[in-house]
C-alpha cells in the first residue's frame, strides 16, 4: 500500500512534465490538467490534440502534443457539464507508473493546475492520509515534507 499525501509531485514522463504540484482529490472522478491554447487536428487519420500547459506562475508554458481518446461530459468545479478532451497518459507517483486518463481544461485560477481523481486512483493500492501532503516527495534535505504544526 503506497500512502500519499493530499497534495504530491507527479511526473507525466509520456508527455515531457515532471515534479508537478498535483491535488490528490478522491472527491473528483476525473483526474484534470491544465491546458490552454487547445487545438485539435489530426495525424495519420487519428485525432490529435496540441496545447500549452504551465504550472509555475514565473515558468514558461510547455507544448504538448498527443492523441485524443474521446471527449468526455465532465462536471466542472461548480458542478456545470462540460465537454473536454480527454487524453490517456502515464503518472508516476513515487516510484509507481500507471496509466492514466486526463481531461483537458484551464485552470489558471486554481491553485492546483492538475487534479488527479479517483478514479486514476482506483485498483492501484493507494491510500490517501488528508491530512499529510509530499509524502512521496523527496526534500532537498532526502526525507518526506510533513506538514508541520506549530507548537
């Protein structure tokens, strides 16, 4: 069982991202990145997405480029529908990689540019401490960044 904070560093080594600050949110279904820019198009008959993506506030956006698996009614965070484009990735947390769907939106208003749902979650023996967040995140100093208290 891999115990996880509610906030962790993620990789998506298939699409070039690494260390992103990630929500782990087991109150969302779908797992979401940020993206802006969103255009479709296709390459050898097959739809393809390109998009930017940034999740430093002082970082340049990235490029991506990647197939699409489907378009996907997703409940924004007010609770509205909306349809997104939706890609299949691979995630790593800690030393785990596993496959992934990720639906397309902008979230550069929210804190966390990337929601990793439950569903991504589910069937891979993860446990989710709310109240501990980097529990797989290596500090600068090698141990763990626990949420410190004061005293």
């Amino acid at each position: 069982m891999l115990v996880v904070g509610w906030q962790e560093r993620v990789d998506l080594p298939l699409l070039g991202l690494t260390n992103l600050k990630a929500k782990i949110d087991t109150g969302a279904r779908t797992s979401a990145l940020h993206a802006t820019e969103i255009v479709t198009f296709e390459r050898d008959g097959m739809p393809w997405v390109h998009f930017h993506t940034r999740f430093d506030d002082d970082a340049r956006d990235t490029d991506v480029e990647c197939p699409i698996l489907e378009r996907r009614d997703v409940k924004n965070t007010s609770g509205i529908p909306e349809t997104r484009i939706v890609i299949r990735t691979k995630l790593r947390i800690a030393s785990r990689l596993w496959r992934i769907d990720l639906s397309l939106t902008e979230r550069s208003e929210m804190k966390f540019r990337m929601i990793v749902g439950r569903t991504a979650l589910r069937r891979h023996s993860i446990l989710v401490n709310p109240s501990k967040r980097n529990l797989t995140t290596p500090t600068s100093a090698g141990a763990p960044d626990r949420k410190r208290t004061a005293t």
